[in-house]
C-alpha cells in the first residue's frame, strides 16, 4: 500500500496513472514470480504429479517421491516417502510443497491437516478427464513458476493429437474395430465414457462395447459385470486390460476366465495386457498410449513410437 507521503511525491511528479497501474501490475506479477520460484523442495506422492514436474522441468527440486514411483529413471535416486513414515519425516525434510491426489487425502487426512497446520503447502490434484487434464498441468505449472512451460505441453499433446488423427482418419469406418477395455478384471469393470483412459481408446480409433457402462461413485472407473461382457461375445474384436497397482492381471487370467472362450477376441488370439501409466495417467505419456492401442488395433496404419 502506497503511503501518504509516498503519494504526495507521486502526485508532485505527475506520474501518468496509466504508467502508474503498469508499475502496480509489473511489480504484483513479479511478486507472484517469486513466490513460485521459492518452491525448491517438493515431495510428490503420486507418479503422475512426478512425471509432469521432470516434463516441465524440474528435478533437484523435487527432494522425495512415492514408493510406487519407475519413470522417468531420474526418480530412482530420490528419498522415498509414504503417509504411514508419519508426520515427523516428512517436517524434517523441510518441504515447501507437498503434492498429493484425493484418495491419499482421505485416506491419511490427519497427517495432511497436521502438516498445513504447520505451514506447510500440501495441493491435491488428479484431473478425471482430459479437458481437466490441461487445468492441471496449468495449475502444476502455476504451482512451480513455469506456466509457460505448461502451456507449451499443451500445444505440445495437442499438436501430436492432430498427427494422430490423421492416421485414424485412413482407417475405413467399416474396419473400425470393437473393443471391451477392462480396468479391474477380477471385478469386470471397464472405464467411465469421460475418462482418460477411453480418451486414449477413441483417439486410437477403437470403439467401445461397454458405452453403457455405470460409473462407480464419480470415479474412472465402471461398472459392468461378467454377464454384459458376454451378451456382446461375439461383437468384441479385441479385450484389452490395463495392467497397474488395481488390476495385477494377465493375458492368461483373461483367456483362462471360465465363459470367457466365448467371446470373439479370445478365440482369435485378440487379447492384450497395456501399462496403466500410458493410457490413465495424465502426463504426456498418453500419446504413446494412444499409438500402442492404434497399434494393436490397426498394425499397418500404426507404427511403433
């Protein structure tokens, strides 16, 4: 706030207001800079939060990761750290920006509050569909004063969706294939129609069987049962599951399921187990997602990134 005397000078110098709001606006965008770039000691607890600060840039920055952490290799170096090493490890590593998702809030809310009682930043994020998606790398790079790296990831996906729709384009209509995308096999869930994961399907050019499926409490995740996926036996072309921490699933266990030889892409060999992190996570790693489905789905269109 400009004080009176301070104001008195202004005046007498007859400094134009709109020079003067130009000086207010330089020196709050400055400040905001500044408080961004004092973020030198990040823990991050979810893998794709990780793999989207080391996409804008960062890496001694980030002081700790979650135990479930493989990509990129720079983060096997790293401290681990986990919600049950309590409250005490996590004040002494002197972070100034913890980042977490929903589920790991709820589930350790009391060490999460303790932590911002004391003054510690603790964020949580997880986007549930693409356009949210680029919210969030936005907010990340908000976050970490690089908002203008963040926006280039966005024109950067973007422009790569572009190249892949044009080779999904070459694809008739009529060869377009059927697919049944699992998310948790022992359950016979598929995926929520907004989700990430039937982004990468449809941007792959795969159609799914399951477009009535019940979302599961305003999660990615949906409901469909055993029973739905054989009334379309004979309409799948090809079964594809996701494999990561809730779905420890194998191609066998999907061939091998007692029914399941019924269905199309089981007797034709059309069985495929994909990466969790390439086709839900929400970094820049979709895109090979996207072209590992089209690859499996349309071989001389799509070749191996």
């Amino acid at each position: 706030m400009i004080n009176p005397q301070e104001e008195d000078m202004l005046y007498s110098k007859k400094i134009p207001i709109k020079s003067l709001i130009l000086i207010i606006l330089t020196v709050s965008l400055l400040c905001n800079e500044c408080i961004c770039e004092t973020r030198k000691r990040i823990i991050s607890l979810y893998p794709a939060h990780t793999e989207n600060l080391f996409s804008l840039g960062l890496n001694k920055e980030i002081i700790g990761v979650s135990r479930s952490e493989t990509y990129p290799p720079a983060i096997l170096k790293k401290e681990v750290f986990s919600p049950f090493d309590g409250v005490e490890k996590f004040i002494s590593a002197k972070p100034d920006l913890i980042l977490i998702r929903p589920m790991l809030e709820r589930a350790h809310f009391q060490l999460f509050s303790k932590l911002r009682s004391i003054g510690v930043e603790v964020v949580s994020l997880q986007p549930r569909t693409v356009s949210q998606m680029y919210e969030y790398w936005l907010k990340l790079g908000e976050l970490i004063g690089k908002k203008e790296q963040a926006q280039q990831m966005i024109k950067r996906f973007k422009n790569e969706l572009e190249s892949i729709e044009k080779i999904v384009s070459q694809v008739p209509v009529s060869k377009r294939k059927r697919v049944f995308f699992e998310s948790i096999h022992r359950k016979f869930k598929t995926f929520s129609s907004s989700s990430i994961a039937m982004f990468v399907l449809k941007n792959a050019g795969g159609i799914s069987i399951a477009k009535d499926a019940i979302t599961v409490r305003n999660t990615n995740i949906a409901d469909y049962g055993k029973e739905k996926i054989l009334s379309h036996a004979d309409e799948i072309d090809v079964y594809i599951s996701q494999r990561g921490p809730m779905n420890h699933v194998t191609k066998e266990d999907i061939i091998n399921e007692p029914g399941f030889q019924a269905i199309k892409a089981v007797r034709e060999g059309q069985v495929y187990i994909v990466p969790e992190e390439l086709v839900s996570r929400p970094t820049l790693r979709l895109i090979k997602g996207i072209y590992l489905i089209g690859h499996i789905l349309y071989p001389e269109y799509f070749k191996r990134m």
